[in-house]
C-alpha cells in the first residue's frame, strides 16, 4: 500500500556544508564576473576608443595630436554624443547576455507580471525616488562643499544638452529610455536575481550599492545607492521589473527636464552649479529668478511627500524579508570569499571616489 502521508518539509542547516558554500560562492563569483565585462567594456570603449579616434584624426599620439583630434571630434556634437552613449548600450547589452546565459533569468516574466500592483504603487515610488532624488543632491553638495575644503576638487556630472538637435534627441533618448531600461534589466534584473535564494535584504542592499557605484563618481553613487534601495524592494514583492523601470524612466526625465530649463532659461545659473563656483555677483531677472523658485517649490514639495510615503513604508514593514539565520550565513560570510568580488569592488571605489579627484 502506498504511503500517503505529506512528506515532512527540507530543513536547511544554519551553516551551509562545504559543498553548498562551494556552490554559492561560484553563483556570486559568476555576478561579479558579470559586473567584471560590464565595466571593463564600459571604460574600454569609453575611454581606449575615443582616444584611438582622437589618435586617427589628429594624425598620432602626440599631445597635440590627440589635442587636434579631439577638438574635430568635438565640432561635430553627433558623434561625440554617439561616443558618450554606445560604450554603456554596448557594455549593458553583453552583460545582461552574459548574466542570462549564467542563471537563465527569465526576463519575460519580469516584464510581464502583473500580479500585486497597480498605478498606485509606481506613484508611489516615483514620489517616493524623486524625494531622495533632491536629498542625494543636498548631499552631493554638501560633500563637495567638505572636500572643497580640504582642497579636493573633483568636476560635476555635466547633463547638459548640445547646440545639436539630432545630438540633443539621441542624448535624451538614451538617458530618458533606453538607459533607464538596461540599467534594470542588469542592476534590478542580473544583479539582485542571481543573488535573492538566499538572503534578499542582503541582495537589496548590495545591488543598490553596485547600481550607485557604477556612476563613477561620488555625486551620481549617493542617488543611485537611495534610489536602488526601494526599486530593488518593490521588484521583489512584485516578482515585476515594470515599477523599476518605470520609476527609473521618470526619474531621469526629471532631471533632464530641470537640466534643460535651467541651461536655456537660466544658463549663467547652470554654469556656477556645474562649475561649483556659484557667488552673489550673479544676477537674476525676475523671471529667471522665478523658473528657479518653481524648480525649487517642486522639488522640495516632492521631497516632503517622498518623506511620507517612505515613513509609511517603514511602518508598514513589508517591503524586504528579513534574513534568516541560515540567510545570513549563505551571504556576507561567503560572498567576502570570492577573489571577483573584491576585484569588483575595487575597482568601483576607485573609480567613483578616487580617480574623479586624480583626473580634476
């Protein structure tokens, strides 16, 4: 006679065997891995490339070779937009290839789930994103008030536009679409899939700091670090990369959009804040002065509701699972394990704290 009975639930051990700990330190080596392409191609083709154009065009590898090359380059804005936004397509595309070929992630599920939210809950997180939007840039300039101070100057992320339409339209195009969706798809899609089985708030927080770190530069990381932190909780509770990469859409719009209003309305104010020289020797009108209080009216008003809406989510306590015992020793202690990993956070510190100040 057949047994019938349930069979009684796995338990997992607290400590994983040596076997398991083999295993998951060769699935967190393999991210790293992914991580290890996307920057090598991204600062290749973003920094070896151009220089080799600037080479060919200017006639050698003179400084006033590349001086000249680069200066052609320069004149024509469609091609040095083209040279700014295909080194991330490239480099985002491979490893987005690469990590689906390592974990088989299935991104038409992400994409298509629909299950458990609705335009409420994307509200609410882009409230929520352009809230800690203006907090990370209160930071930023704090910081570099600080290191100012001390005589570490590093340069301002310069967004701005160009005197090219054709130039402006791809430029917005990759920073208001296409970059938002192959930043999730790698960062909320690669990243944080590969490494939620076993503990997520621990996958939460590193994919977050990843996606901060992969800016380069200190200003960029605090955004990216703040706002991967909900993206990532919210594309876990929904098994759905839609909220991400809707939020993510529209927080880039919003900066791009204040960008152009004050490069074109309010330049000479755009100027000093990219230069970090601003100084009461500027002067407003009284309409340029009022396209600056706007701006500042709706950012903070997005500010105080972001600051509700993330009071809320703390309260409510649902939106990241806390690690078990067995979760937290199959992560930070195995992960701090892996030769890749320390290679990727390495080179990302570096990148985004020291060499910005080398090259000022």
């Amino acid at each position: 006679m057949d047994d019938l009975t349930t069979p009684a639930p796995m338990q997992v051990s607290v400590v994983p065997s040596p076997e398991e700990r083999t295993a998951i330190r060769k699935k967190y080596s393999l991210t790293a891995i992914v991580l290890i392409v996307n920057t090598f191609l991204f600062n290749f083709l973003g920094g070896v490339v151009p220089t080799l154009i600037f080479a060919a065009v200017g006639g050698g590898f003179s400084e006033e070779a590349l001086a000249a090359g680069r200066q052609a380059i320069v004149e024509h804005e469609v091609i040095l937009t083209l040279l700014s936004v295909l080194p991330p397509i490239i480099s985002e595309v491979t490893s987005i290839l690469l990590g689906i070929k390592f974990f088989g992630i299935d991104f038409k599920r992400l994409v298509s789930n629909r299950d458990g939210y609705g335009s409420g809950t994307i509200i609410k997180l882009i409230t929520l994103s352009l809230g800690l939007q203006l907090a990370a840039g209160v930071a930023a300039a704090i910081l570099q008030m600080i290191f100012a101070f001390f005589g570490m100057e590093s340069p301002t992320p310069d967004l701005s536009g160009t005197n090219s339409f054709a130039a402006n339209l791809i430029l917005s195009f990759y920073a208001c679409l296409l970059g938002p969706v192959l930043e999730e798809f790698l960062y909320r899609g690669v990243v944080l899939q590969s490494m939620r089985k076993y503990n997520e708030r621990f996958a939460i927080f590193l994919s977050a700091a990843i996606f901060g770190l992969m800016h380069q530069n200190y200003q960029q990381f605090i955004l990216g670090f703040l706002l991967g932190i909900p993206l990532a909780a919210v594309t876990l509770k929904y098994n759905s990369l839609i909220p991400s990469i809707f939020t993510h859409i529209f927080v880039n719009i919003s900066g791009m959009l204040t960008t152009y209003i004050l490069q074109y309305f309010c330049p000479e104010y755009y100027e000093a804040i990219i230069s970090g020289a601003v100084s009461d020797d500027i002067s407003f009108g009284t309409s340029k002065m009022l396209v600056i209080l706007i701006i500042g009216a709706v950012r903070i008003a997005f500010a105080a509701a972001g600051l509700v809406v993330g009071i809320v989510a703390l309260a409510k306590g649902r939106n990241m699972k806390r690690p078990t015992p067995a979760g937290k020793s199959r992560a930070f202690p195995i992960i701090v394990r892996s030769v890749p990993w320390w290679i990727v956070m390495a080179a990302y510190v570096y990148l985004a704290f020291f060499e910005p100040f080398i090259t000022a």
